[in-house]
C-alpha cells in the first residue's frame, strides 16, 4: 500500500511539473526522483539544468536541488506572501539592493518591477549560486538593470567562512548549521559597498535579504544609510531560531529596527497548515512587537516574511 501511494505521488508531482514548465522538466523530475538514476547522473554531471518560466522570467533551475529549485520546479512559486509584499511596493525606476541572491528568484522579480530604469543591485556569496545567477540574469536579458556581485554581508570588511549546507539556499555564518564544508569569502559592509559603487545612501529605495540569520549582524553594517534614508523599505526573511548564535533574539531585532525608525507594515507566515493539510498563510497588517512575538509562538514556522519602511515623525 505504502508502495502504491508512493508511486501515486510521485506520477502526480511529474504530472504537475509537465503542466507548469513543459515536458522536459517533468523527465528531469522524474530522472531526480528515481534514485539509481539520480545517484548516477549527479555522479557524472554534478548538476543538470532545467530551462523553465518562473513569475515570468526565465530560470535555469538545477533538477538536483532539494531546497528551493525542487518546490520552484514542482509548483512554480513559493512564498507567495512575500512575492506579493514585493508586488505591491516596489515601483518602476526603484533602485534596490537584494543580499543572499541565490539564484535570482526575488531579483528577477524586482528586477522585472523595476523596469529597464531601474537598478537591482546583486550580492550572492556562494560561488555555484553566483553562477547560475549570472545565467539567469543573462537569459532574461537584465544586464542593464541586474549587477552581480560575491559578498557576505556583515557588520566589517574583509574575509569570513561561508559555511555549506546540503541545498542551494541555506548556505549559513552558522557553523553550527553549514555541514558540508567552509569556503573564505569576501566580506562587506553595505556602508562600503555603497561606497565603493558611487550610489548615494539617499537614492536606495530598498533592500530585500535572506541571509539565513546573519541579518543581526548585517544590520550593523547599515548605520549610514540608514541615518540617511528617509524612504527605505526593507522586504527580509527573519530566522529567530539563528539569532541566540549572535547573542541576539527576536524581540532586540524588532527593537532594533524600530529604533532605527522602521515600521513592520506586514509580517506573513507560509508554512502554516489546516486541518486537510493545504497551506493557510497568516498574515499580519501593521502589528506590534507583541503581535509578531505571538504569532512566532502560536505558528509553526520560523519567522516569517516581512515588509519594513522608515516612518517619519
């Protein structure tokens, strides 16, 4: 029985996989999930790239990849609260500067919001990640408003250990969690890096990150403009199951922001699920600290997807 509902699942997700990005990502699925297959391929190839349209935007994604290339490739979308926050907030002509890239999903999409105008500017830190970002924002013809770079982002300059992790997306300043090796990379401050690419503290519209935790340590390294930035959105991902690795917890972070002037205007959790098992997003408008603190512990997830902006007294 275990074997039949297996089997049905598996034909399912394939069939889901055709429908949404065309026969040749299905066969790809398909070759993945089979393990002998999967085993033998990864072994030869490393990695195999599938060609598909995400958010309507070209993405190679890698068949091997568990993390988010899988669940992109199975349902064509993730995190749909804060796709949706990035929709409603960022204008044509919006510079912003998008930390923990990976492999462009949010930067393709602000990128694709902010028009041939506009600028999205790209840290990644992750060299395979970088690359195929780079191919990304090739196949969509974005080099004029998409630029890449290789940085952790942190609170100093100089080199760090980038710890990996098994998928493309959770690689981490945590040693603790980054179980596959350590790789000395490049850090910066976005102080410096605003100030080595000549971009006024003033003329950034906003920041988007997903930097698995490294967010209370980024921050820091953001005094300036944040000093000078009146009109700064910041659309994040929080971790506060890293933070107490920093020696922080969520409440100081909120506390943080909010002492810098930002305003949490939504907070949504995906990962929450009803009775049948389907996702039931909560979403919360304008909620306080204490709000946010509930909704962390009444949820199953981690966090969540914020939108922020400064708020002038």
């Amino acid at each position: 029985m275990n074997l039949i509902k297996k089997l049905k699942t598996h034909f399912w997700r394939v069939k889901m996989v055709w429908r949404i990005h065309g026969l040749k990502a299905a066969l790809g699925l398909y070759v993945a999930k089979t393990p002998i297959l999967n085993s033998i391929l990864k072994r030869i190839f490393g990695r195999i790239l599938i060609r598909t349209k995400v958010l309507g935007s070209v993405m190679y994604l890698n068949i091997f990849d568990e993390g988010l290339h899988r669940k992109l490739l199975l349902k064509g979308i993730r995190e749909i609260s804060h796709v949706n926050q990035i929709r409603n907030n960022v204008k044509e002509g919006m510079i912003g500067i998008e930390l923990g890239a990976n492999v462009g999903y949010f930067a393709l999409l602000g990128a694709r919001l902010v028009g041939p105008s506009g600028k999205i500017y790209c840290i990644e830190p992750e060299l395979r990640n970088l690359s195929l970002l780079k191919k990304n924002v090739a196949a969509n013809g974005f080099e004029d408003r998409m630029k890449v770079f290789r940085y952790i982002v942190g609170d100093h300059d100089g080199m760090d250990k980038l710890f990996l992790s098994e998928y493309g997306n959770t690689h981490t300043m945590s040693p603790v969690r980054g179980k596959h090796g350590a790789v000395e990379t490049p850090m910066i401050t976005i102080d410096t890096f605003l100030e080595q690419n000549q971009i006024k503290p003033g003329d950034v519209d906003f920041i988007r990150m997903d930097i698995e935790g490294y967010e209370v340590i980024a921050f820091k390294g953001m005094e300036k403009l944040f000093a000078a930035n009146p009109k700064l959105k910041i659309f994040m991902e929080f971790h506060p199951s890293y933070y107490p690795e920093w020696g922080w917890n969520y409440e100081k972070l909120l506390r943080y922001l909010e002492g810098h002037g930002f305003k949490v205007r939504e907070v949504a959790q995906d990962r929450e699920l009803d009775e049948q098992g389907n996702i039931c997003p909560v979403i919360l408008k304008n909620p306080t600290v204490e709000e946010i603190l509930e909704m962390e512990r009444k949820t199953a997830g981690d966090g969540g997807q914020a939108f922020l902006e400064k708020v002038t007294s």
